[in-house]
C-alpha cells in the first residue's frame, strides 16, 4: 500500500526519485549535525535476565524518519521504549539533544518526546476529546488546569486524524483502530519535536494507514524527528529517510532503504525468501516475500 492518498494519482517517477534524492541530502546534511535522539551502547534485560537488547548503537537527526524493521521478537518495541525512556537500560546510554535522558526530569522528557505504543490503553472512563488533551499535561502549569487554547489543540488534533466524530465518546467503546488514533492526536497535541511510534498503523484500515504516516511524513519535513517501528516494508521503503534492522536484540544493518532492504539481507533476517520486482504504478523497486500459501511450499 503507498502512504499516499489511496484515490490519489501515482506521481510521475522522475518526481519521486527527485522528492528522494532530496531527502538524501537533506538527511546527509543533518548528519554532520549533533543527532535529535541517540543511543550509545545500549543494552536491555527483561526480568529474569532474557537479553532484550544488546550494543545498540543509532543516532537519529532531526528531520530524518527512522523507521525500526525486524521479525516479531527483535527487539523493536523494546528499543521504542528505551529510546523514550521508558525502559531501564542496563548498558550504554540514550542521549536527547546530546543530554543524558536519564538525567532529565519526565516533564522535560515529554516535552521532547511524545511516545505511541503498540496497544494504546484503553483509560476507562476518559472520553477521546481528554486523551487528546492529555498531550498537554507536560505543557501545564503547577495546577495541571487547561484552557481554551488547550482544548482548541485537542479538537484540531482529533479532527486531523480523522476522529473528531469520536470526541464525546468513551475510550474503552472504540475500536482497536479508532483508539489509536486518538492516542495519536494526543501525540500531536503534545508538541514534542521528536516523535517516537510502535507499529503505529496496526489495527487500521488503509485509508487510516496512510493518513497516519502521511502525518508522520509531514512532521518530518517540518523540522521533526520521527522514529517508528514497522511491520510492512513497502510502507517503510516508501517513507523512511533511514531504516535500521533488528534481529535478536541487536541493529544487524541500517542506512537508506535502498541500501539496506536487499533481497538477499531481508531473506536472511526474516527467515523467507525475498524477491525484487517492480511497482506497476509508480515503477518504484519492490521487495516481496516469495512464498508459496497453498501447498504449504516456498
């Protein structure tokens, strides 16, 4: 699926490769600056001592869209966190802006960063218009009281993923797909610069697929950061500046799609067999799994 408008005319191929070949520099000049998010090192053990996460080395420059690849189990989600701060890291450090993360303050740590998770809460009780506002809670004063411009954010962020009809509605009685985005306008509300989601497109349709990366897209090219775990390699060829591949805990490959997502890489950590083709529409590369689904062959 292309992230972009599913009724929309496929741009001519010269256009993409240009939008790319901009892109490129773009990201190859950010990489002569200071990197947005970096981890250094980074190791991380679940309890009971399973190594989750081991060496991880990956900087990531403002305006630049990272996307986290790898087979269920390789330490995706686990990195998301740990870059958010969420996870404890038993080595090696995560640096904000080349400050320690662990040394700043989680206020100051949700203004620079805004975290989606794989399975969003549910939050009983909350409706979807006060989980959007809940983005705002970093950017409270000391009586955690929101005002109108506050609630006009919410609104705007809602209507933006396409969930304005669900603000009155409780949380826990929408959709797998409708609460996630809503919990993504809550990201929006929150104004972090650096944006950091777990398979974000999970549960949603195609039309939502595509809105949500678009919108991911779009706060990259104004300046933001975004990293973001993906199942689907086609989505993560299309969008992503950079990818980084994990597998086992550790980063075994990242650069630019077209150097990273080979045939022969690709088969290797995925455990299938890859084969390249090309899109009809756009005439862009493409990698798909060959396998065989009736027969039970490859």
């Amino acid at each position: 699926m292309s992230v972009r408008e599913t009724n929309a005319p496929a741009e001519p191929k010269a256009e993409r490769t240009q939008e790319r070949a901009s892109r490129a520099r773009s990201a190859s000049g950010a990489a002569q600056q200071q990197p947005a998010l970096e981890a250094r090192g980074l190791g991380v053990r679940h309890p009971g001592g399973v190594e989750a996460l081991r060496s991880v080395d990956l900087a990531v420059h403002a305006g630049t869209f990272v996307g986290l690849l790898g087979p269920n189990g390789a330490g995706k989600s686990t990195l998301a966190r740990a870059l958010a701060g969420l996870v404890r890291a038993g080595a090696g450090e995560v640096h904000i802006d080349g400050d320690p993360l662990a040394s700043l303050p989680r206020r100051e740590v949700a203004r620079r960063i805004a975290f989606l998770a794989q399975e969003p809460p549910a939050d009983p009780g909350f409706t979807a218009a006060e989980v959007a506002l809940m983005g705002r809670t970093p950017h409270l004063g000391p009586m955690g009281l929101d005002g109108p411009g506050d609630r006009a954010l919410a609104a705007e962020a809602l209507a933006r993923v396409d969930a304005a009809a669900l603000a009155s509605r409780p949380l826990h009685a929408l959709s797998g797909g409708e609460r996630r985005r809503v919990h993504l306008a809550r990201v929006l509300v929150q104004q972090a610069p650096i944006w950091i989601l777990d398979e974000p497109t999970a549960h949603l349709d195609l039309a939502h697929q595509a809105l949500v990366l678009q919108l991911a897209r779009a706060h990259v090219d104004a300046g933001g950061t975004v990293v973001c775990a993906l199942h689907d390699l086609g989505q993560a060829a299309e969008i992503c500046d950079r990818v980084a591949v994990l597998r086992g805990g550790a980063v075994v490959a990242q650069g630019t799609p077209a150097e990273v997502l080979t045939p022969s890489r690709l088969g290797e950590v995925f455990g299938v067999p890859f084969v390249a083709s090309v899109h009809p529409a756009t005439g862009e590369p493409l990698l798909v799994p060959a396998l065989r689904l009736r027969g039970g062959g490859r």
